[in-house]
C-alpha cells in the first residue's frame, strides 16, 4: 500500500478531515525558535481559511516583551515574529501577546485548542502573500544556514556537518556556477527575507530559516538526522540517514539534478488551493 500523502485541493474536503478543529481560539507556547513561532501563525491562517471564521492566536511568552536571547540578536523573537506576521496571505487572524505568562500547563504542551499530531503537517501549511511567493527568482541564486554559528550547540540531528564540511559544501555549489547567500541568526530579519525570497532554492540544516522557506514555497534541500522535517516541511527534498540517501558533503555535486527533484516535491495543487481559493 502506497504510504504518499494526499493532499486535499479544495476546503470542503479538509473539512472533513479537519472537523473538530472549529474552536476559535489557539493558545500557542512563545518559544525562542522562529520556526515554533511561524508554525503557530500558519495554524492559525489555515483554520481560519478552512472554517472562513475568525481565529485568535494567543501567543504565550516566558518573559517580557524585551527579552533578548543574545546580545548579537539585531531583533528579539516578539520583533521577528510580528514583522513575518505582517507578510502573511491575509486571512481573519488576531494575534495577541501575553508576556510572563503564568499558564504552566501550555508550557509543557505548547498548543492548547489544536492537536498536537503526525497528521497536522497539512494544518501547518500557510503562504506569504501571493504577490511575493508569484515573483520570478534570481536564477542560480542559492540560499544557505548552517549551525556552526549559533549560540548554542544543537540537537545531534541539526549537525550534519562540522564547519569545513559546510565549506565544502558551498564550494561544491559555487564551482557549478551557484551564488551563494549564507544567512545565520545575526543576519538581519529583513535581509533573510529579501534572500530567501529571491532566490531558485535554499539549502541548510532542519531548523533556522526553514519556515521562511516553506512560507515561499521555494525548493529546500535539508540535511538531517531526524524525520522531523516531514511533519514542519513535507515539501522538503531530505538527505536523511533514515531515508538511506547518499549523505556526505559530495551528495550536491550534481546539483542541478538534485535541484529538479526538490523542485518536483512542491505540490502545485496545495500550493495553488493556498494562493488561489477564497
């Protein structure tokens, strides 16, 4: 038996799938992560899109609203979050902060009033407004984030790659003829935005930037160690140990080829059903 999703082209059909998802109301832990962060708000865009009704995404922050996790961040995660909420394909969402929250139980949930499972990955689809996802990209432009340079030493499955092997990676890309925009969590927000949005693909580790991507709808070429990118980027071309593809810095030397295929993984008729059904 087939284990390739089916994704629903029109909203009477995700209806039914989605029929006790009608509450108005998500509570969402506010964490550190961009990508917790923009997955709340693309749960949100989507049930209100799909019950054509008004959700409230009720973002529960741990601190205040100044907070800075590090003292190189250009903005704060409030800051990045309420700037990518502004570029959002509209649909009837309110969004309010509660700072120092004392809801301890969404602390270890993380959602309250949305369901927490495999199947969600269709709940987690959302878009940027169409004119900006529609806009023709800079050929051969190639957008990278690698975790060598975070603040913290990530999960196992987040490094792939020491930083040399990064370096070779890139180098790889370069040689064929790729230009490459390296993005890290000091580049501005406004910068990742413009690059990710302008550019033919991205290519990085699971996590960072990897919402942005997926809000755009660009191809992603992800390396991982985890089949968690299939549940937050179902559309993401994965070089996973799991998947038992080819996995060492030369995996990319035939990019061109490896490009085609990522491209082949973004379903038109979801993205589509998205940017063209109200």
């Amino acid at each position: 038996m087939s284990t390739k999703r089916k994704y629903h082209n029109n909203r009477e059909d995700i209806q039914k799938v989605w029929n006790d998802s009608k509450y108005p109301l998500i509570k969402a832990k506010g964490t550190i992560g961009l990508g917790d962060c923009m997955a709340a708000l693309n749960i949100a865009h989507f049930r209100s899109f799909i019950w054509q009704k008004k959700v409230t995404l009720e973002n529960h922050w741990y601190h205040d609203e100044d907070y800075q996790y590090h003292f190189e961040d250009p903005e704060t995660i409030v800051e990045k979050f309420d700037y990518f909420a502004k570029f959002y394909e509209p649909a009837n969402v309110e969004i309010k902060h509660i700072f120092n929250s004392p809801n301890k139980g969404l602390y270890k949930q993380r959602y309250q009033h949305h369901r927490g499972i495999i199947k969600d990955q269709d709940y987690r689809a959302w878009s940027f407004r169409k004119e900006m996802v529609l806009k023709e990209p800079i050929k051969n432009k190639i957008v990278m984030w690698r975790q060598t340079f975070n603040a913290d030493i990530p999960k196992n499955y987040k490094r792939i790659f020491d930083n040399d092997g990064w370096n070779t990676v890139a180098q790889s890309l370069r040689n064929q003829g790729y230009t490459i925009a390296e993005i890290d969590y000091r580049t501005p927000i406004s910068e990742v935005m413009y690059h990710i949005s302008t550019c033919e693909a991205t290519v990085g580790y699971e996590g960072m930037f990897h919402y942005v991507a997926k809000n755009f709808w660009k191809p992603m070429i992800i390396f991982t160690r985890d089949n968690i990118s299939k549940l937050h980027t179902p559309h993401a071309l994965l070089f996973a140990r799991a998947l038992k593809r080819k996995f060492d810095v030369t995996c990319l030397d035939d990019f061109p080829s490896v490009l085609d295929e990522a491209k082949s993984m973004i379903n038109k008729p979801y993205k589509n059903m998205i940017l063209g059904m109200k």
